[in-house]
C-alpha cells in the first residue's frame, strides 16, 4: 500500500546509546513472564495523573500546577506535547515549551510521560498545524458519503506520514539531547485516540479506491498464520466469508451491520502511518512508546460512534502486526464495567497501562483510589492515571488518591517483586 518515509531518518541519528551512563528506560520481561517498564534497570510502575489537554501549552499555566500535583503524591505526569506548538511553520521548531516542562518536573522530582498530539487526537486534527490543515491538496481530508471534506486527515496520505514522521523525530532527537542522562521523560505517546468518528470509514475516492484493493498479504499471511490466537469476532468473519486467501476489504471480511471490514480497513492504514512515525521516533530515541484508545461502549458499539479503526480491543491483533515500533496499546478506560475492559487489553503479551480513567463527566469522582490498588496488582500495571489530575476541585489535598498513591509508593518494592507470582490480588 504507501507508506515509504521519503528521507532515510535513521542516517540521521547521532547518539551514541552504548556511552550513556545509565540504561534508558525500557520494556523488560521478568522470571515470571510479565512486563515491566524498567528505569535504570530496575521495575518502576507510574502512580501517575494526567492533565487536562491543554494545560500544558504554557510554562505559565502549568507553574502553579508543579506542588499541587507533588502533593497528591504521584511519581509520574502524563501531558501533551503537540505538533502546531512544536512546528508552528514547516521546518521550523520551538521546544521551548519541551525544555521547560522536564526542567521543572526535575525541579519536583516528578518523571514525565509525553502525550504526541499530531495529526490526529481524539479522532479528529485539532493539534495539527495550521500549515497542515490549509493545504487540502497536500494533505488531503477524509470524506463523508456527499463527498464533503471532515475536520480529519486522511490517513493514507504518504505526505502527511513523512512530514509528522519528521517533526517527531526531531522532538524524539531533542528528549535525547537535553534527557537521556536524567532521564525525566519516560514513554513518549504517538497521537491519541485515533479513529473516523461519524462513520465507519472514510469514504474519499481515493479511500473507496484502496478498499476495493486486496487485503495487504502481510495481514493475509497473520490471519492464517495465527488463526487460533486472534480475536474470534475477526476469525469468525473471515470463516464465514469463505477463508479467503487473497480479495478486497469487503470480500475478505464481508460487509455486514458491525462493519468489521470497514474498521479493519481503517485500522489498518492509521496503524501503518504510525508504525512510520513512531520508527522515525525511535531511530533518535529509542524508549518506550505507545497508543491509546477510545474504547468501545456496550451501548454505542457501531464503528462511528466509536473512534472506529483506533486501537480499540477489537483492532488490538491488527495493530500489534502493523506497529512494531509501539510498546504498548494502551486502554483509556471510563467504562462503567472497568474490570472487562481490562481484560480485554490483557493478551497478547500486551502490559496493562491505564493512562487515563474516572469519569469526571458521569460525576465519577472517588474511584481513583480503588482502581489504583485493583489495576496494579490485579494486572501487574505499569501505570494508572486518572484524567483531570489539574482539577483541583475534583483532586485536592482531601482527595483519598493522595493517601492512596501514599500507600502504593510504600508498597511499591513488594508490589513489582510479586509481578507475575499469583501471589498478589486486587479488590474493587
């Protein structure tokens, strides 16, 4: 299908990893077969919160945040980075607000997770540059079924994967340059919550032209490969479609009410520009990368009501073929029935990671606490973070997450020498 970065960034790369003086953070397997995300070589799980989506787009805004969020006890603040800021005209870049922001959490002790807001975030192109989003022709938009552009990038576009493949790298390189030593920032997330909301795929000429397309081989050659391990709602389809070797999105997989090809076809594509993106990343820096979902809600499980083609539990086979470069899918869990939601994350070899939970929006304020302890030890987590941390009328000094991340820090050595033994259990 496309996607050949037109410069080879790799040549780029400039560090030399072997002399640093401590390991950078890493993904490991322990003795007993779980993930952990290792800091210097030893286990480090986040008892992290996440800020509001913009709350880190000044120095100024975030300087009252810095105690506030100390006082609540985290190790860890999950906040975004994002691509107009970094790159507010092509091929210049400003990491004035990157500079800052690690040198103050150095300042409190506090370790970082980036937030890559790029071409798309939540399903739509609000975080990329204006430069992007004007030229329409260089950066084509998807399409409604009229033929009318939507406020998302199309996701196909081999224009658009190397110039954010570009922009990340150099924001990848520039971690490296000022961090690699103190090591403040720990993962780096590539966009958020990808998916088409509104419809189940994008219905541009181009798109309807690469879905009459066969199914890519490498995606074939999985299917039927691993047939006994991928999610039975994807097998089931391609069985009762006659096992088909080789045809179209919709020969292979039908198209049926639950618009499975359709979602297949647009995970496939959003994972293979950020399998190129989240390379280029790593050819400067290789830590820990992930991405995050929307997931889907029992009572709106259409594609389309769901950022569909995201990383939701249901893509969870087809992005961990096409996105080698991604540690991590990770599940953004505001679901009433929080612990299925879990489950559905915890196969694959794939680590739980919360990076974001409680629905403020529902008037869901006290669970913080609970699904800390649950998550970590039910499922050997290497992060929990409720969303809004910086809301203070929600996340005070009388808040129970503070006591609580209190306790878990002292039970931190015991929790990650338990990883993987069955001797540690959760209760919610």
């Amino acid at each position: 299908m496309k996607k050949v970065i037109s410069i080879s960034l790799s040549c780029l790369l400039s560090a030399n990893f072997s002399l640093m003086a401590h390991d950078l953070p890493k993904l490991a397997t322990n003795e007993y077969g779980v993930k952990q995300l290792l800091l210097d070589n030893q286990p480090y799980v986040m008892l992290a919160g996440e800020l509001m989506n913009s709350s880190a787009s000044t120095l100024e805004s975030m300087a009252l945040k810095w105690q506030h969020l100390k006082d609540l006890n985290l190790n860890t603040v999950l906040l975004a980075i994002t691509w107009e800021q970094l790159e507010p005209e092509e091929g210049r870049y400003d990491f004035a607000i990157v500079d800052g922001l690690i040198k103050e959490a150095r300042k409190y002790d506090l370790k970082l997770v980036f937030l890559w807001f790029g071409s798309w975030k939540n399903g739509t192109s609000g975080y990329a540059p204006y430069w992007v989003m004007k030229d329409t022709k260089r950066f084509p938009r998807m399409r409604d079924e009229k033929g009318q552009n939507l406020p998302y990038l199309a996701n196909f576009t081999s224009a658009l994967t190397n110039i954010e493949s570009k922009a990340f790298y150099k924001l990848m390189d520039h971690i490296r340059q000022i961090d690699s030593e103190e090591q403040t920032v720990l993962m780096v997330q590539v966009e958020n919550e990808v998916g088409i909301l509104g419809d189940s795929r994008d219905r541009s000429i181009m798109a309807e032209t690469l879905f009459k397309k066969d199914v890519p081989e490498q995606l074939m050659k999985y299917i039927v490969k691993n047939e006994k391990r991928i999610l039975p709602e994807i097998i089931e389809q391609w069985k009762a479609h006659g096992k088909k070797l080789k045809g179209s999105w919709e020969d292979v997989f039908g198209n049926e009410s639950n618009s499975l090809a359709d979602e297949i076809f647009m995970g496939w594509n959003y994972a293979c520009h950020i399998q190129e993106v989240a390379s280029a990343g790593k050819s400067a820096y290789p830590i820990p990368l992930f991405v995050n979902a929307w997931t889907i809600y029992p009572k709106d499980p259409i594609p389309g009501k769901y950022p569909s083609g995201g990383p939701n539990a249901r893509m969870l086979d087809i992005y961990q073929l096409a996105v080698p470069a991604i540690d991590v899918l990770a599940v953004d869990n505001y679901n009433e029935d929080y612990i299925s939601k879990l489950k559905e994350y915890d196969r694959n070899d794939n680590p739980i990671f919360v990076p974001e939970a409680v629905a403020l929006f529902r008037g869901e304020k006290w669970s913080g606490p609970a699904k800390a302890f649950y998550t970590l030890a039910e499922y050997d987590a290497i992060c929990f973070s409720p969303f809004a941390i910086d809301n203070y009328s929600v996340y005070n000094e009388k808040h129970p997450l503070r006591e609580a991340y209190k306790v878990l820090k002292n039970l931190m050595p015991l929790i990650v020498k338990k990883h993987g033994t069955g001797q540690m259990r959760g209760f919610m």
